[in-house]
C-alpha cells in the first residue's frame, strides 16, 4: 500500500522565462502546438504557483545561453534561486564560442554560485554535441563532478534536428568520457530507442521526460521506465512550456510499482545532480 503522505517530486527541467526568452521566433511552432502564447507577465511567484499545483517540491531552472547570448543569464537563475532557496536549483550554461571561457564560466557556475550541471543545447548553436567546442566542458565537468545536461530527439522550435540524435552523439561522448553524468532530455523522440540503447549501455546516461506529458511517453520508454531503467530516467516538465499538473496527469496509468514511482519522480535526480 502507498502511503498517504504527499510524495516528493522533483522536476529536472523547468525555466524561469525572461521576455527575451519568450520572444525568440523559433518559439513560434511550440505556441502553435499548445495554443498558448506564453505572453506572461512572469514573475518568480507564476513558476512557484505552477509547481505547487502540480505538488513539485523542487524545481531544477536553468539558464539559456546561445549564439544570440544570453535569453536567461546566469546571474538571474542565481538571484531567484536565492529568492527560493527551499525550491529551486539552480543549472547554469555557457557561450562555447570560446571554450576556455566557457570553462571559466562553468567553473563560477558551480563553485560561486552553488549551481549543479550546466546544460547546453545543441541545436541553439547548430552544432553537433562531439563537435570539439563542447570537450573542454566536458573534462571540466568531470573535474567538478556536475552532470552535462542536453537535449536528445527532435527540436520542437524551428531549427535543426539532426544534432540531437542519440546515436552516434550521446553514444560517442559516453565513450570518450566515460565517467562524465549525461542527462538528455526531452526523452529522444522520434529516437527513444535509441536513448534507451544508450543509456542501456553506458552507466551515466540518463532520460528526463521534459516536454512530453505521461499520456505522451512511448511504449519503449515506459517499458524501460518500470523495469531495468528505472535509475535512468528523471521526471520533467519543461516549464513553461507544460505545466507540472498537466505533464503528471495519467501518471497512475503507467502501472509503477512503488520503487520505480519514487525513484522517476525523485530518487533519480536527487543522486544525479546530488541534491539532498
């Protein structure tokens, strides 16, 4: 029997969203998807609201940066973690322009400013993730022990998809850097597959199911979610583009013994990006 106590929900991808964020126009297919123009105002207290009412107890935010600079900085993810210390985590990101100031910058990210990964996003910078730009994040990452967070599968906004093929990308890294934790969100569609090949095969690999609502997931990845890939995948949201409530909506429906409902919606993440 499940208790009655409320369970702990930990949603590994969320934003905080900035008007320059919202703005960007290859947001316009996922406003078109969801018939939401995400027009805000967006203060701290709608994303709090948000993750209350679908009972998530932290929220990991994270910076953007692309080639366009900076659409949430660094600067900010700390100030509102700093407004919700309780609640939120904060994940930094960096210009890989220069990778050694992209190093530098991961490096304040985590010692200064207490984050726990960085993510980047491959296909912002339409670029593939082994492209030489990204190793010396890579390495840094491994020296300071935070994961690499990345999305996998298709891109929703209108830019190119091919860079976020599981295979041979995610597979490839995995290999050169073996002890480095990678999480791929987005769970890898129309790839899920493949993420699951990967993520299979090497140690540090990980799902989170950000911006797909449970009703969404693939059978193959709900096949692996309740058996032996129940330590790799992470429950997320991609705030705001879906809400908490709605992306847990069916979560019933998924059939999880306990174990495997307690360690997606929190017991992964909590190991992942160390969060006590």
């Amino acid at each position: 029997m499940r208790s009655d106590a409320p369970p702990t929900i930990i949603d590994a991808w969320m934003q905080h969203p900035t008007p320059r964020f919202m703005a960007q126009p290859w947001l316009d297919s996922l406003k078109r998807w969801t018939g939401n123009d995400f027009a805000g105002p967006w203060p701290l207290e709608a994303t709090l609201a948000a993750m209350d009412e679908g009972r998530v107890t932290r929220g990991i935010i994270s910076a953007w940066v692309g080639p366009m600079g900076a659409l949430v900085a660094n600067d900010e993810v700390a100030a509102w973690v700093a407004q919700a210390p309780d609640r939120l985590v904060g994940v930094g990101s960096v210009d890989i322009t220069r990778p050694m100031d992209a190093v530098r910058e991961l490096r304040r990210c985590v010692k200064q400013l207490g984050f726990r990964g960085v993510r980047v996003l491959p296909w912002l910078w339409e670029l593939p993730p082994t492209h030489p730009r990204f190793y010396p994040l890579f390495a840094e990452c491994c020296e300071l022990g935070v994961p690499f967070c990345t999305q996998v599968g298709h891109t929703g906004p209108l830019k190119p998809s091919e860079v976020g093929r599981p295979i041979p990308y995610i597979d490839q890294i995995a290999i050169d850097f073996p002890e480095l934790v990678i999480v791929g969100g987005h769970i890898g569609y129309p790839w899920t597959e493949e993420m699951v090949a990967v993520c299979t095969k090497h140690p540090n690999v990980f799902i989170d199911t950000s911006a797909y609502t449970v009703k969404r997931y693939p059978p193959a990845l709900v096949q692996y979610l309740a058996a032996h890939g129940r330590k790799k995948v992470l429950f997320g949201t991609n705030w705001p583009m879906i809400s908490p409530a709605h992306a847990l909506a069916g979560l019933d429906a998924l059939g999880l013994d306990d174990e495997a409902r307690a360690l997606f919606l929190a017991g992964n993440a909590q190991r992942v990006f160390k969060l006590a």
